[in-house]
C-alpha cells in the first residue's frame, strides 16, 4: 500500500505538470482528490491494515494528499493569472475611438439671462410678477402718466389690436397692475420679467423683445437705494469689479430719472469699439416712481415713495455673451443655439 | 438737435473744450450722441479762394479742362479739372499742393494728359460738407463760392469747415434744448459762464401793423397766442454766406434771405416761425380757426392736402392758407416778386400739432417743435428778434408795431419745495445753500423762502418742470448723481421667492432640456398662411385670430393661437442649412379672441409648451441611429409629466384623426387624470409639402395651464425603495392587428395591481411564425413587495389572472 501511494504520488505530480487550464486541473482533482477519486480508492484498502501500519500509511496518505493539494494550489494560482493577463490582453480597446456623447438640450440665451436676472433680484427679496402681453392702454400708458397725446408715446412706437388695446411696449403696465392689486400693502418688491413688443425691426430692433422691470414701493425708499440696489445687480451680473454710472435722464412714470450705464465688460472702461470709446454701456433705465404713479396705483405719494427700473434681456444677453448680432437669438439656428 | 459749437460760443462763454462741454451735458442730463468735426486738415493753409481767369479745353482730353486762376498770391495758376460747372470769373475754392482732404488726401502738382496741374478745384464733397445739406445745384461739380468772398482767402474760414458740432440726443421733456439759447444756458448754468443772449428793442402793441392787418383766433383751445409783425421793402436774396453757414453746420438747407431767417431764429431760440406773402392774404387779415370738413389746400411741397375740423388751420378771410405748426400753403408762399411779409409767431397746442402731423405724414422742424410746447411767454420776443435779423441784413423794412393776440394770459401758481424732502427722496445731506444756488443757477425765480424751504416759479421755456419732484430732479442732476450715495433699502426684510406656476414652468424647461432639447423662442405674431398651412378647416376655432391693426408685415400680422406654425418655420429654416436633425421646444404664450371685445376687454391668454423632432440621433461607430420620430417625443411626453408629479396610470393617449396640421394615422390626444392636456403626433404630409420639408416631423402641444393642479410642479411623496428583491417574469401574447397596445399594457397593470413595479415591452414582432394580421408582444415584468419576498407561487397565481383576462378580452393566444 505504501507503495501503492508513492507510485500514485510519482504518477501525479507528472500528470499535474501537464495541466494548461483551469478545466484541466479540475479533472486533475477529481481523478485523484474527488469522492471516487485514485487516493480515495487507495485508501479504502486502510481497513485490511494492521493496527501499527495504519496510522503510518494514514499519514503518508494526509502527506500525498496535502503535497498534491497544495501542488493543485499553487498551479491554480499561475493559471489563473495567465488566463487573466490573457483574456486582459484579449479585451484591449482603442481607446482613441471618438465617445459616444449624449445629447444635451441646451436654453435659450434669453432664457438663461432672465432666469439669471430673476435669482439675483430674489436673492435682493424681490418676487416676481407677470402680465398679459396684450394690454389695454390704460395700463401701458395712462396709469404710468403717459396720458393720450404724450410726446413720450412718440418714444414707444405700438401695435394696436384697437384704439384701447395693444401689444404692451414695456413691462411697466405690470407695475401699475400690481399696485392696485396690492394696495395698501407694504412693500410692493416685485420683478417683471417679459415679452414686449415696439414696430421696429433693423438690425438694432426686434419688434418683439424682452425686458426685466423692478418696482420697489415702501416707506422712505431713497434715489440712494437705487444705486445700491443696482450696484448689486450690476456686480453679480457682470462681475465683481463693475462700476454703475448714473445719468439724468426721463421717463414719464419716474422723477427723478436716470439711464445706468456700467463700465464696459470688453475694456474694462478703457474705450473701445463696444462701447463707442466712452468706456460705458448703457444698460437700463430707471427712477423714482413718479408720484403720479404712486397716486394713480393707490398709494400716497407723501407717506411712501419707490423706485423702479427696466433693462432689455437682449442687450444684457448680447454683451454677456458677445454676440454682435441681435438677429441671431430669433433666428434659432441649432448651431447658434448649442453654444450655450 | 445739431449744435454749432462757434454759434455756442457766442451765446455763452465757454472755456472747456467741445469733449468737455459734451460730458459736462450727458452728466446732467442732455445726452451729446457724437462730435462732429471736419475730416480735411484745417491747418494747412493751401485752401484758398481763387478766382478762374480763363477757362480753355484740354487738347488732349475731352473731358479735361485747363483753368487759369488767381489765389490771391500775385501769379496766375494752372489748374486741370474734371468738372464741367466751371466758368471764368467764379471763385472757387482751390487746394494747393500741401493741401489734405477728405480722406487724407494729399494734393500734389501732377501732369494730367500732358498738362502740369498746380492743385485740384475742390467739390463740396471733397471739402468734407455734407451735400444733403446744401442747395442741390452745388452738390455736384465744383463748390462755387459766392462773388463777395476775397480772393486768396482761407477756405476754411469762408466755409467755415473749422467748425465743431454736437449731436444731442434730447430725451421729450427737454424740447426747450431745440434752441440754441436754451443749450447756452444749460451750459451757462453747469459752468457758470457768462451768457450773451441776443438783445432786442420791444415792438409796440399797435401802431401801424395793426392799422394793415388784424388776427382773429377762433380756435382758442388749440391756439393760445399769436403775434404778427409786418416787414415791407422786402427784397428776396440769397443770405448772406456766415447765415448760410450756420443753418448748414445745423443740419438746415439755406434757401433765401427771408425764409433763412426764419429757420435761423427757429434754431436760435426753438420758436418756429412762418412768413406769408402779405398781398396774397384775402382780406389782409389772419383767422386762427379749425378746418372746415372738406376743405383743401396746397402745401408748400406742391402737395394736395385734405383737411378735416379736427386740424387747425391759419385762413385768410377765405381760405386756409397754412396748417398751423406744420406747414404753410403754396398760394400765400414767399417769392422774389414778394413786396411785404407778415410774420408768425404762434403757440399752438402741442397734442393737436403731432395728431395733424401724423394723420398728414407731415413731420417737419416747426411741428417738432409745437409739439413739444415752445415757450409761450417769448413769442413776441422771437418776433421782434426776426424783424431785427431781417433789417439787419437788409431784408426788408420794419413796419411799426405789432399784433399779439393773447387772449387768455397764462397764469403760473409757484410750486412748493421743500429741503427735507429732496433729501429724503435721493438719500443725500445736500445742504439748503447748494440747493439755492443750483436753482439759481437754472433762472429759477424765488417767490418766497422760510425755514421749510421756497415757493418757486421755473422759467417760462421751461414747461416740464411741473412738480416738487421736478424741482428735485433739477437739484439733484446740478447736484451731480455721482456724488449721491449708494446705500441699500433699510425696509421690510421681503422672502423673494417663485409662485407654485412659476416654479413648474421652470421645472418643464429644465426637464426638456436634460431630456436632449433646445429651447427655441419665436415671434408671438405670424402670418395666417402659416394657419392654411396647417390646414385649418374654415371657421376652426384656431383661426379665430387677433389681428395687429397696424403690423409691420403680413408676416407678423396676426398673433398666434398655436406654437406649432412658429416651430415649424424653425426646422424649415435649419434644414435650409442642413441642420437636418432636430428636436425644439418652445414655451409661450398664445391668444385666444374668447369674447373680446365685446364681453372681454382683453383676449386670454394662455401658456404652451410644445415640441418638435425630426431626422434622427445618426448612426455612430459603435450603435444603431435613433429615430426622433413619434416614439421618441411621446417617451419625452411621459419623462416630463412623470418628472412634474404624475404617474403613468394617470396618463393616458388616445386615438385621434382629425386633430388641425396632423396625421389622422399618427396622432393622439394625451390625457392626464382624464382630462385633455394637450396632442401628440406626427406633422401632416400636406402640411409638410407646403413648407418645403421632406423629412418626417413629429410634435407635441401642451396647454401648460390645463395641467391638473393638484399635482402640477409638486412630486408626491419619495416611495421607500423596497429591501425585498423583486422577481422578473416575461409574458409575451399573440393579438390582433387592431389591438392597441396601450389597451393590452392598461389590462396587465389593472389585473397585476400594486406590486407590479415595472412592465416593459421589450419586444413588437410581426411575421413568420405569427399569423397574418397579428402581431406578438412581448412584455417584461418586474414583481416586488414592500414588505416581504414574494414566493413562486404568488408570482404565477398573478400572471394567471393576467393570462386569463388577456384571453377573455382580446383572444389573446398565450405563448410561452
């Protein structure tokens, strides 16, 4: 029997060193290591054994079984790692070939201007009001002190639907609207964001754009308010370096009234082509509510005062962007629109 | 308005420079748009009048001429020109060699066909004039110089080329800055320099004037003063060249003496003026009143305008003979043959001048300026100023006295202003010293003062200053707005924050754009072709259009009561330029007539989102293409309104065939908890043959507005993800043809209830092994519980009933 053994152990580790695979080491195992395997079927002979050989063949037996189990092991261990550098080297890809991308939808410009401008006034507490885009001209003009006849109607050429009804020309209706929804509450904080439409169309005009109006109505509200309110905007529009000049100008539903300019984004307020060599951009209009206004929405002019502003979304839009050609953002040319 | 900055500097004394004045003027108010300045090089001194002695043909050259002239140097020149107005004995300006013209042109001696040429004969173009601005007959050829100019003079001083002008940009409550006098003391007013405004010795009420003619105003709503002065001798010549000049550098054409020298007080002082040819007045007498219905007359410009009551008009004793403020008649014009002249200066009513001007497309310098009300207070004084003007240069003679016509004198209250309340309005401590002292500065006259502040009277040219604000604003634009603080609101601390629809209108945009779409935003007006295209049936209710009365095309005539025409012009226009493969969404407003006007003062409006695809996600190197066709924007459908708080079970598509601009075959109508939201399909073959398009579109249109509220922008509550493992079954059917799909999944998920997590059809097979006219569906399942692992058994006793019900309701044959 003990010979028996060492001839199986001799036959075994030569047989062993012919295993290329996993597979073949698998059979190796069952042939001589399984339940009905050479090693099993030597052994069933132990019981014919004497008392005082059977613990010295048992431990020859372990010993066989321990050497090819171990051989098994370590053999395991080396093919599997050539399978792996194998299969690996198999699996190479070119990694150069182009990814595959999804595609991605992208906002308008105008839209992500006027959702820019919206976070920045609400982080100020504004909230943000709408209004009809067909108005009557009670709103766009009379309850903004611009009665028939105005010179300053001249400066907002309109469409009209009917002698009282028009494409609104500014956000500011929404102004008078919701100061007679909200009277006497204090403080009207509110942004206008919107479509508007004038009958001009050149390569400066479109006869629909967008505008952006702020009204801040409450007690003691301060030309100085204004500034910093604006100031802030402008900063975080632009940048935090931007500087607000203030010029005196008119408008009929503000007094005192002023036109904003900020220091041009392309020279830094060096002068250059962008901004006719002045080193500013205009940018908005704004003032004190006119007390006309204030009276005509409801609210004493003598106990509170306000201010408001409006600025045009395609201005801001093309001087944010760079874009020199305000056709561009209606023409909706995909080539156009995936740049942003 | 065009300012002369030399006639400027004769109006106020100015030490700064143009560019100085110009900030000085956009800083407080008056917006200088551009310095306008000569373009030749005014300091070379080899411009200089010459006199053509003698003018011989070229012998080379038919269209040369040889110009023998004088520049004043004591030696006769040479000169070749092209130019076919030149006569011996003009004068004319001549650039020498040295001298530099338009362009940085430099003049040179030059041999032309053989001949030597010693300087070029200049062309007001050449000069740097603008022509539109001079009489037409020199806008072509040689500026010829008038004979009184000494020869060898400089040009640039004849022509007054050294000249600086500046364009402003007057905002409407500003219109006293249409004269020169009111720009001087503007300025007067920012620096404090000296103002030398034009001295005038009063004309008398009466007198001989008032003996030869008298004035009537009959319309005295829309006429509040009249002042006429009589002129005799007159003798109609050109102005004098330093006139002409002015009115030119103004952007004004000269004409003659008389007329000069009313359009030069219009600028000097922004009072318009009108002369008429005295002998041609019927009557010799003026009647200010409204035109007659029907009545006619010819203007100036030989035109022939119908009149109707609501214009006013000058008349004679018979007939009109000038539309007030806008423009006067042909019959009573100034001509050479014109003996006397009576002279107008009027204030008319602002409103009634610009709706005559319009209603006649008539807009002129004069109506500019009524409309936007002179000064009401100086109209005799113009007249006055004119009559001196015209003596002065030897026009005419003065006929003593004059008629004014006022009957109504205007009464200004004066206005309060208190110190606390500027300073309270603009958040500054400006102390009560500078605020007088800036009032001062603007003329503004002090009735009274105490302790709170002034009762104060604005100049009479100053009509916009209305209110204590007005005031204010005058204080604070002296003040200077740079040197008012920047502070924030101390107020009501506010929450800014969006509305529940706001909110959802941002949530769809987001989601459409991380589901691959670009966000397209069109006109809100289109062309009601773009509704035949579609084809509308007549009388369908989205042809119920608002029109524009006044639009700036057919194009953009009408507004829209749907997106789709808008969107589909875009995809038309891209894959003009081969952007072939597309998918757009747009969110806007349309507009529904709904009653307006007659129960409704507004149409409604309502807010829209819809969508466009077309072409496909092409094939790359490693997948196969994928159609934007229906599929794809119905999957976009369902993302977004899961996405926007609804289940699936909550959405439904149902069959439509006649939705407007769709293909019967192809198009659904999409429910949401039963209710209609908005459709679903494939763009109509006909329609798109009309727009040019040959590749399939699919589209959808929702009415944002329709959503269900109670779930719009709000997700329900996150569902627990469940620790069971869930169990995955495929169930495949044979059905009919005409079954529809949606009906055989709504069975399955009635019949599998809650614990059906997901059904998926993951496969659509029709051909061999099935019959002709069925087709197979196969379904992939995936059971879970929330609270145990569901065994086998419970698995296969749901798919029976599933099983059972397909048989009983569809004949489904069960293939496993």
């Amino acid at each position: 029997m003990r010979e028996q053994l060492h001839l199986l152990k001799e036959k075994a580790e030569k047989e062993i060193l012919q295993c290329t695979s996993l597979n073949d080491l698998n059979d190796f195992r069952i042939k001589y290591l399984g339940k009905k395997g050479e090693l099993t079927q030597i052994l069933r002979g132990m019981g014919k054994l004497s008392a005082e050989e059977r613990p010295l063949i048992g431990q020859l037996a372990n010993e066989v079984r321990d050497s090819l189990e171990s051989k098994l092991q370590e053999l395991t261990e080396v093919i599997k790692k050539k399978e792996l550098e194998r299969s690996l080297s198999a699996e190479k890809i070119d990694i150069t070939l182009p990814g595959i991308r999804p595609e991605l939808g992208r906002q308008h410009p105008l839209s992500i201007v006027i959702e820019e401008i919206e976070e920045i006034f609400m982080g100020m507490g504004f909230t943000i009001e709408e209004g009809p885009e067909i108005e009557l001209d009670y709103y766009n003009f009379e309850a903004l002190n611009i009665p028939k006849d105005h010179p300053a109607r001249e400066m907002q050429d309109s469409f009209y639907i009917s002698p009282e009804v028009l494409l609104r020309t500014h956000t500011s209706p929404v102004q008078a609207r919701t100061m007679e929804k909200m009277r006497p509450q204090l403080p009207v904080k509110i942004i206008v964001p919107g479509k508007v439409y004038r009958r001009d169309d050149d390569a400066t005009h479109s006869p629909m754009f967008h505008q952006v109006e702020g009204l801040l109505i409450d007690k003691n509200v301060r030309f100085s308010d204004l500034k910093g309110v604006l100031l802030n905007f402008a900063r975080q529009m632009f940048g935090a370096n931007q500087k607000i000049r203030l010029r005196p100008s008119f408008f009929p539903f503000t007094e005192p009234s002023a036109e904003v300019d900020i220091s041009c984004i392309m020279c830094k307020g060096a002068g250059c082509r962008t901004c006719g060599h002045t080193g500013w951009l205009e940018i908005l209009g704004s003032g004190m509510v006119h007390p006309r206004v204030l009276e005509m929405g409801g609210y004493n002019p003598e106990e509170v005062s306000g201010f408001a502003f409006g600025m045009g979304v395609e201005r801001i839009t093309m001087l944010k962007y760079g874009i020199d050609d305000l056709r561009l953002l209606f023409e909706n040319d995909v080539r156009f629109l995936r740049q942003f | 308005m065009l300012v002369s900055w030399k006639w400027l500097n004769e109006l106020v004394e100015i030490e700064q420079t143009p560019e100085e004045i110009a900030n000085l003027l956009t800083m407080s108010g008056i917006e200088v748009e551009g310095i306008i300045s000569s373009e030749i090089d005014l300091h070379t001194q080899f411009l200089k009048v010459g006199l053509i002695e003698e003018v011989t043909k070229h012998p080379q050259a038919d269209k040369l001429v040889i110009c023998k002239l004088d520049v004043g140097d004591g030696q006769s020149r040479i000169i070749v020109t092209g130019a076919s107005n030149v006569q011996a004995g003009q004068k004319v300006p001549v650039a020498l060699p040295g001298a530099v013209l338009v362009g940085g042109k430099m003049i040179k001696p030059a041999v032309l066909r053989g001949v030597a040429s010693d300087g070029m004969l200049c062309s007001a173009d050449e000069l740097g004039i603008e022509v539109d601005k001079i009489p037409p007959e020199q806008r072509t050829g040689i500026y010829i110089l008038p004979d009184d100019v000494a020869i060898g003079a400089d040009v640039v001083k004849v022509l007054n080329l050294d000249d600086v002008v500046l364009e402003l940009g007057l905002t409407p409550n500003r219109a006293d800055c249409l004269g020169m006098v009111n720009v001087a003391r503007e300025i007067a007013a920012l620096t404090g320099g000296k103002l030398h405004l034009p001295q005038v010795e009063d004309s008398v009420e009466g007198g001989e004037c008032a003996k030869l003619t008298r004035v009537d105003i009959e319309a005295k709503d829309l006429c509040q003063r009249y002042v006429a002065r009589l002129i005799k001798d007159i003798k109609i010549t050109p102005s004098p060249l330093w006139l002409q000049q002015r009115l030119m550098a103004v952007g004004v054409r000269p004409i003659n003496n008389v007329v000069d020298v009313t359009n030069y007080i219009m600028m000097e002082t922004g009072q318009p003026l009108h002369a008429f040819d005295y002998d041609c007045l019927k009557g010799k007498r003026i009647v200010v009143r409204r035109a007659n219905e029907g009545e006619e007359i010819v203007t100036l410009d030989g035109q022939l305008r119908k009149l109707n009551p609501e214009m006013l008009v000058i008349a004679d004793e018979e007939r009109a003979v000038g539309i007030a403020g806008v423009m006067g008649g042909l019959d009573t014009e100034v001509t050479a043959s014109t003996k006397t002249i009576l002279l107008e200066s009027a204030y008319f009513h602002g409103p009634s001048i610009r709706r005559t001007s319009y209603a006649l497309g008539l807009r002129s310098e004069a109506s500019m300026r009524f409309e936007k009300a002179v000064d009401l207070e100086q109209a005799r004084f113009v007249a006055d100023r004119t009559v001196q003007l015209l003596v002065e240069i030897g026009a005419g003679t003065p006929v003593d006295g004059c008629v004014d016509c006022y009957p109504v004198r205007e009464e200004k209250q004066p206005i309060k202003l208190r110190i606390k309340r500027v300073n309270q309005i603009l958040g500054t401590d400006i102390s009560p010293e500078t605020m007088e002292e800036i009032l001062k500065s603007l003329r503004i006259k002090i009735v009274e003062k105490n302790e709170e502040g002034w009762l104060l009277l604005p100049p009479t040219y100053r009509r916009d200053i209305e209110l204590e604000v007005d005031f204010i604003e005058e204080i604070a634009r002296l003040y200077d707005y740079e040197k008012i603080p920047t502070t924030l609101p101390e107020g009501t601390t506010t929450q800014g924050m969006r509305t529940a629809e706001q909110k959802l209108c941002k949530k769809i945009r987001k989601t459409m754009v991380a589901q691959g779409l670009m966000e397209v935003i069109t006109y809100s007006f289109i062309n009601p072709q773009q509704l035949d295209d579609l084809g509308l049936p007549d009388g369908h209710p989205l042809r119920e259009t608002i029109a524009i009365q006044n639009p700036l095309s057919e194009e953009q005539s009408v507004m829209r009561t749907t997106l789709l025409p808008g969107l589909l012009a875009i995809v038309q226009k891209n894959i003009n330029k081969q952007n072939k493969n597309l998918k757009l969404f747009e969110m806007g407003k349309v507009f529904y007539v709904n009653g307006f006007p007659t129960e409704k003062r507004l149409p409604t409006e309502k807010l829209f989102l819809a969508a466009v695809s077309t072409g496909e996600k092409e094939k790359s190197w490693a997948y196969q293409a994928e159609k934007y066709d229906f599929y794809y924007l119905k999957g976009v459908v369902e993302n977004l309104l899961e996405v926007i708080g609804y289940t699936l079970n909550e959405v439904s598509f149902e069959n439509a065939d006649n939705l407007p601009g769709l293909h019967p075959g192809r198009s659904a109508i999409i429910k949401v908890k039963g209710k209609e939201i908005g459709v679903l399909g494939e763009v109509h073959p006909l329609t798109l043959e009309k727009l040019g398009i040959d590749q399939k579109v699919a589209m959808f249109n929702i009415n944002v507005e329709s959503l269900p509220i109670e779930n719009r922008g709000h997700k329900m509550l996150v569902v627990p993800v469940t620790k069971y493992p869930a169990v995955r079954r495929d169930l495949a059917i044979v059905v009919p043809e005409e079954v529809n799909t949606g009906a055989v999944e709504a069975l399955i998920r009635k019949k599998a209830g809650s614990r059906l997590k997901e059904l998926r059809l993951f496969d659509l097979y029709r051909g061999e092994q099935i019959q002709e006219g069925y087709k197979s569906l196969a379904f992939s399942l995936t059971w879970q519980a929330p609270d145990k692992t569901l065994t086998d058994d419970e698995v296969k006793e749901l798919h029976q009933k599933i099983d059972q019900a397909l048989q009983k309701e569809f004949g489904a044959d069960l293939r496993r």
